[in-house]
C-alpha cells in the first residue's frame, strides 16, 4: 500500500485516471472458436460511447450495458460444459490496442440468466445467477483485471456441467475502482446471446436482479485500492457464486433452438447484419437491378454503424462494385462468384487462462471452491507466443487482507502491453485523437441511380444512404 503519499494525492491520482481509455467486450469465443466479431452481442449502438462504463448502479444499463435492453438477431449455439471466452478491447473497432488501461483495477465476474428468448428477453429484472467472481490476490498482489490484461484481454470460464437446456444471456462484468473512492465505480459489461445445448437438470438454488444486486456507497463500489491502513479485505460486489440444485427435466422442445440461428443463404456477416445473394440475370435490365439490390442490402449494413467496425459491409460492397463492371462490360449473366460465402472464416485462439469457477454442483457450498487456472489449446496455429502465459492462480474462495500498491500506466513495470496483432479481416488502423473520428466519403457511380456512402467513425450517426 502507498502509505508515503497523503491521501488527497491519491486522490487526485485516481481522478486522473478517469480520463483514460475505457474498454468494451467485443469478441465471444466457445471453446476457444471465434463467432465473428459482435455477432450475437448486445452492445452500445453508439460508436463513440461504446467503450463507456455504467457509473449509475441503478440503471437498467447494468443488466446488459448501454442498449443492452434490445435483443439482437443472432444466438450463439453453446454446448453443455463449454468454455465461453470474453474479450475486451479499449477501442471497440480496433483490436490492435490493448485490452485496459493497467490503472483500471478491480474484480471481474461472470453471471448467466435463463430466459425464455435470449433475443426477446430485456435482460433486466431478477434471474440472474453468478457462475464466477475473482477480486485481489494478496500473494500475487494482483487485481483481476491484471490478469484479464496479461491474458490479451480475455476472460474465459467454464460452464458448470449439466446446466438445463435452452437460452441464455452470459454476462462478462468488470468493475475498475481507480475512482471508486470519489463515488465513480466503472462497471464495464455486456451480453452474448447463447442457446445452451444441454440434456442437464441443474438450475440456480437463489437468483439476484441486475440492477439492484450492487448499490451506491456499498464497500464493493466504493473501496479506496490506494490507501488502505487497516488492511480491511476487498468484498466482491454482489451475491456469492450460484448453488445449482436439480429442476425439472428439460423437455425436447427446450433443447432445440428456434431463434437467432444463422438464417438460410446469408453468404456475409458483418456484426448481426447479414448478406444475401442477389437474384440471378440474363440481359442488362437484371444485370443492374441485381447491382442495385445488393447496393440496398449494403446500405443497411450501416444501419445503425456497427460498433465494431465495418469490415464486412466493405467486403459486401467489393461484391457490389463487380457487378456494376459486369454490367458497364456488358457481361449480363450472373451475378459473378454466385452463392460463394464471403464471411472470412472464424478463427481460433489459445485460449490462455481459464479462470477458476466454484464447485457448484447440487448442495455444493456457497464459496468457490479452490482450483487451478489451466492452459487450454484451441485447435489453432496460433502460436504459444502470442499470448501471455499463466500456468496458475490460487483460489479465491476467501477474502483478502491486502490492497495492491498504486502503479499507473505510465510508470508500472508490469503493465502487459497487448500483443501486435496477427491478420485480422475485421481489423482496422485508426488514428487516434482526443476524440477519435473518421471520415469517408466513397460515391459510386454509373448511368443507373448509385448511393453515397458517408461513414462516420464515433460520431453517432447513421450514414447517409
């Protein structure tokens, strides 16, 4: 603990911090597999807000983030027992930097809620159970988000086995406590849409409502990480990691999955938004009202601007432009490449640390019961380089009795800068400003009617069409 520094400069210290950049969840993986960037997450529509924290534990904004209350198309399929990665990212659109400021420290947890359409459900309201929870390491004097950030941003657990079947929302939470002490907690969250494949009975024996299981001024949100004399232990906000106890048996209709699946003949997705073939043609008037088919579908892809980037609506409109030179060539059958898939291909992470989870199997004890973080290997040719090792972590079933010492991102010896980034097609360079805008102006034109295309990086706005 930093006793040489007075208080007040602590204080002012954490204030500072408040500034720096935020972070956001962008990617899901099961079992170390990619779902595309944003697919089947909820997240803020509002590029430049994306990476905001909640800072009011009152808001409906707590169960599922900003927008959180509004379901997305897309429902991940999720087997019983898999491991279900978050990973997090300062900028919402570019992956190249790292995953959190190393100021922002605080616990981490993840809860799950059972619904009855994980694309319908608002996601507020009781349900809500917690299948993990770490805070402060006295031996390591690290925080979770330390290790969060030393893992390339990613959080990983594994669901408990023999879960009931049938729709989920997964709630990744990371809480940063820089400025806790000044009544600004930072709650950091999100929601991926899942559909648990699972002939399991298990269910929660007690349930919490988000919002409403944390309060301002309650110790968790308000704890100082600077100055801490009477060596008081962290209390991780919220309720104690799940007992699950045996419910009904889950019926058949429970076990398949209805909505958010990948609908028929989408050959590209870009975050929730997907592409369809254009109808096929055999003389010029086709040839053209194809081009103008996929130019509308490319329109909505911007509709509202993806936080995550555009990537795939860029590709989609390469497609586009080749049907147009088709038909300025005079080539009036097609369209070209018919039918191909153009969605790039999901990719495979190590998946690094695997946080340990409670034993929470039937009549199990409310605390987590001790375990060791595990590396696990994804089927990848992604090499053991690219991420950060932990072969280890203690258990965290009991409070801690010490606070870490005070190291900014400017001065900290340990502060695990994220990887470069291998090829990504979703990745994007950006420039980075006080405020971080990008603008393009692409016009496409021909004898026929073509679309003007304004993109706006973090303004807000939908581009015109």
């Amino acid at each position: 603990m930093l006793f040489s520094k007075t208080p007040a400069l602590l204080l002012a210290l954490a204030a500072a911090r408040s500034a720096v950049a935020h972070t956001v969840f962008t990617h899901f993986y099961v079992n170390g597999l990619s779902q595309g960037v944003g697919v089947a997450m909820r997240m803020n529509k509002t590029p430049n807000k994306a990476s905001f924290p909640v800072e009011n534990l009152a808001s409906s904004d707590m169960a599922c983030g900003f927008d959180g209350t509004q379901g997305v198309s897309r429902v991940q399929t999720v087997k019983d027992g898999s491991t279900l990665t978050f990973e997090f990212h300062s900028w919402p659109d570019d992956f190249s930097k790292k995953s959190l400021d190393p100021g922002h420290k605080g616990p981490c947890a993840v809860y799950l809620k059972k619904v009855g359409s994980a694309v319908e459900d608002p996601g507020t309201g009781d349900g809500w159970f917690k299948i993990f929870d770490d805070g402060y390491d006295s031996a390591k004097d690290e925080w979770c988000t330390d290790r969060l950030i030393a893992n390339n941003g990613r959080l990983s657990v594994k669901l408990p086995a023999n879960l009931k079947g049938g729709d989920y929302l997964a709630r990744p939470e990371l809480l940063a406590l820089h400025n806790a002490v000044s009544g600004d907690p930072q709650f950091y969250t999100g929601c991926a849409q899942i559909f648990l494949e699972s002939k399991g009975t298990l269910v929660p024996k007690s349930t919490v409502s988000i919002p409403g299981y944390v309060k301002a001024g309650e110790e968790s949100v308000s704890f100082n990480i600077y100055y801490n004399p009477e060596k008081k232990p962290y209390p991780i906000p919220g309720p104690k990691v799940a007992k699950l106890k045996v419910g009904a048996s889950t019926g058949a209709t429970e076990n398949t999955q209805k909505d958010g699946l990948k609908p028929a003949g989408c050959i590209m997705e870009n975050a929730n938004w997907c592409g369809f073939e254009v109808p096929s043609y055999t003389d010029e008037k086709g040839c053209w009202a194809s081009a103008q088919d996929c130019w509308n579908q490319g329109n909505k892809c911007y509709k509202p601007y993806p936080p995550t980037g555009a990537a795939g609506c860029e590709l989609w409109e390469k497609k586009c432009q080749a049907i147009d030179d088709a038909c300025n060539n005079k080539q009036f059958t097609g369209p070209p490449n018919k039918g191909k898939d153009l969605t790039p291909s999901q990719t495979s992470i190590v998946i690094g640390l695997v946080m340990p989870t409670a034993n929470v199997a039937q009549g199990g004890d409310d605390s987590p019961a001790p375990s060791s973080a595990v590396e696990v290997a994804a089927s990848s040719v992604a090499s053991p380089s690219t991420f950060a090792a932990i072969t280890s972590a203690p258990a965290y079933s009991k409070p801690v009795t010490l606070i870490s010492k005070s190291k900014t991102a400017s001065t900290s010896k340990e502060a695990v800068e994220a990887p470069a980034p291998t090829y990504n097609p979703y990745l994007k360079t950006v420039t980075e400003t006080v405020v971080k805008t990008e603008v393009e102006y692409v016009t496409l034109y021909n004898k026929h009617r073509r679309d003007s295309h304004v993109r706006r990086h973090a303004a807000g706005l939908e581009p015109q069409s």
